[in-house]
C-alpha cells in the first residue's frame, strides 16, 4: 500500500514539472505579461476566441483568414484598425486592465471581448 501512494506521489510531481515548463522545456513564469502576445484568428464571420483574458502589456494580433475584409474596432474608440484584408492583422497592445469590447465596424454582428488584467 506504502508503494501505490509513493507511486502516486511521483506521478502527480511529474505532472506539476511537466505543466511548469514551456514547449522548449524552460521553466516558464506566468506572472510575466509585458512581453506576451495573444492570437486572435477572424474567420466564417466570428473572431476566434470571442472572449480572450490576457495580463497588461500584453499584444493582441488579429489576423483575417477569410476573404472578406474586416475591422477590429473598440466600442469605446480605445482602438481601430483600418480593413484588415484576406491574411492581413491588426496589433494592439493592451497596457491598462478593464474590459475592452469590440466589433467589426463592417459586419456589426461580428463581436469580441478582450479582458485585461495587471
């Protein structure tokens, strides 16, 4: 019984390591956000995810994989981006934390909300 709960113990440890690394192996630090980037991909008239949650100083870059063109626009002004063309993007780096919602200023269904925290 003593060597299924050591076994057990060895098993969660190596979980923890492996979800303490990133791809490359290095030890990551997820208190870091000023140099992080997020994805947003814009495609079948949905930005995808419609909800992302990142940390101040982070950029956000959206990036139009259908061939009609597409704005990233705040509802409050906070940022636009001119028509992002078929495989064109937009980057915006958030440094203050709030809730930012946004829209396609040429297909106004087309919604997204991006939350900052820091």
């Amino acid at each position: 019984m003593v060597w299924k709960r050591t076994v057990l113990a060895l098993s969660v440890l190596s979980l923890l390591a492996v979800s303490c690394t990133t791809t490359d192996g290095e030890p990551s630090d997820s208190n870091t956000s000023s140099s992080s980037a997020s994805n947003v991909t814009i495609d079948n008239f949905a930005f995808g995810p419609s909800s992302l949650e990142v940390g101040v100083g982070t950029e956000v870059t959206w990036t139009n994989e259908q061939g009609s063109p597409h704005t990233i626009t705040a509802d409050d002004g906070s940022f636009t981006s001119d028509n992002v063309a078929k495989d064109g993007t937009f980057s915006f780096t958030f440094v203050t934390p709030g809730t930012y919602a946004y829209h396609c200023e040429i297909h106004p269904n087309m919604t997204g909300t991006i939350t900052v925290s820091g």
